[in-house]
C-alpha cells in the first residue's frame, strides 16, 4: 500500500510539472536568476514589494502580499520618459514537447487619464510578438483586488521562447504626462495539453464536451466549483461565474469560434485547461 501511494504522488508531481513549464512569483527583493531589465531612466524596477500598489486608492487599495515587482512611476517624478523592459530566461518549448500553452499572470495597472500602457511580449522565434496591451485601469482604484490574464501563446512555441514585460509612460516631451504605473506578480507559463487539472480530476472533476459543439460546456465536481473564469486568446476575460455547486453549465453562445482558456476553482485547488468551440 505504501509503494502505491508512493507512486501515486510521484505520478501527481510528474503531471503537475509538466503541466507548469516556468513560474515566477517576484517574492524575492532582488531580479531572479535568468532575468534581465532596461529602461530609458535612471528610475527601475522594485522587486519583493508588499505594500499598497501605486495608483491603486486611497480607502482600498491593493497589494501583493508576498512579494511582486513594481514601478512607480509617479514616484519617478514629471518630465522623464520611462520605458521599462523586463525579459524572463529563454526556454526551448520545442525539445520539451510543448504544443499547447498559456501564460497566466496577475498584474495590477493604473493610468492617468489615459496615459501610461503596460504590454506582455513573447518571443516567437524571430521577433517579438505583443500578446496582451492594457492601457487603462486594470482593476479599478479601491478594489482592493489586482488582475488575472490566461493569454494563449501556442502559435509563438519555438526552441527559444521566452516573456518580456513592458511598462511605457508614453511620455512624450516637451509634454510632463502624469502616471501612475504598474505591478506583476505570479507569472505562470502553463502547459495546456497535459492539462494542469490533473490532481482535480483525481478529485472527481470533469468537464464536456471538448471541443464545445452546441455551445454549452459542462463542469462537474465532487467538491463545490466557487470560481470559473473563462480567457479568450488575447488575454480577455469572456465569462465569470462562482456558481458556488457541484456542477456548472457555460453558455457559449455569446463567443465566436475559437480556443478558449478555463480557470476553474474547485474546493481548496485550482486549475487551467484548454477548450475549443466549434
């Protein structure tokens, strides 16, 4: 009995690895190994950062509690330009055998009337490829929450992929914009064909059918399912629910054919896979 359960866990670890290709959480006060970053000022990045992110509001604002990186930009002060750049290691996507994945990252940007974008880029190979662009709140001040994006970038696997994380004030002399800046943390680089729902489905968890044929998508789980969040391609969120029961029916037919990406929270666990609607 020891020896099954052994292997059991053993399998579990395997699938889950698998499924986590590259993850960074931004906890540490210093750049992770394998991590470079460039900016146009002598203004930088500030790693580990627990307190209230800049912009965020004044009677809620929000936070990484364990750790992520930043960049104040009002802090930076009026009349610099800043365009910060921040690259994560290379990784051979191809030897690994990847042929589906996503990036998932929570990430809190605020502008000032309009100012200030923050953008995701993968490397396909032979150029970067911008894969999310948020150019407004994201989430509202006083939220009190940040933001979560699933961006499916299996058409950019190659044997030198890697992620780089982009902040532009969009300053633009002799004009002094005003902005705020942004934060990250929790970046995953997710295998979605050894889909990392594996221990949910030990659990009990299923979903059908796949591909999405008649629009609807069936969730079902011997624990309660409290959160689904489901992501276009770009990034976007499309559906949110927290149906808060053992099963879960997504109607689809608000969305256009296409891959899709589904957060699913079910008791304490969490899990990602990929979906197609025909």
């Amino acid at each position: 009995m020891k020896r099954i359960t052994y292997i059991l866990i053993l399998l579990c670890s395997i699938n889950l690895t698998l499924a986590q290709i590259q993850e960074e959480n931004f906890n540490a006060t210093t750049i992770p190994a394998g991590w470079s970053s460039t900016n146009t000022s002598s203004c930088d990045w500030q790693f580990g950062y627990t307190g209230p992110l800049v912009g965020s509001g004044t009677t809620n604002p929000s936070s990484f509690p364990s750790g992520g990186v930043i960049f104040d930009d009002n802090a930076c002060g009026t009349g610099i330009a800043n365009r910060l750049e921040l690259e994560g290691p290379e990784i051979d996507l191809v030897a690994a055998n990847v042929t589906s994945a996503a990036i998932e990252i929570i990430y809190n940007h605020q502008a000032f009337v309009g100012d200030g974008d923050f953008l995701v880029e993968v490397w396909d190979g032979s150029a970067w490829q911008t894969v999310l662009t948020v150019d407004n709140d994201a989430p509202a001040p006083n939220s009190g929450t940040n933001a979560t994006s699933v961006i499916d970038v299996t058409t950019h696997i190659n044997a030198n992929f890697k992620v780089k994380f982009i902040y532009d004030d969009e300053h633009n002399p002799p004009t002094n914009n005003i902005t705020l800046g942004v934060g990250i943390d929790d970046y995953k680089l997710i295998d979605t064909a050894t889909a990392s729902i594996d221990d949910l489905i030990i659990d009990g968890f299923s979903y059908y059918p796949n591909p999405v044929i008649e629009n609807n998508l069936t969730l079902n789980a011997k624990e309660v399912i409290s959160d689904v969040i489901v992501y276009n391609v770009l990034g976007q969120t499309v559906y949110k629910s927290q149906p808060n029961a053992l099963q879960s029916n997504i109607r689809m037919s608000h969305l256009p054919v296409g891959s899709y990406i589904v957060n699913v929270a079910v008791g304490e666990k969490k899990g990602t896979f990929k979906i197609l609607k025909q």
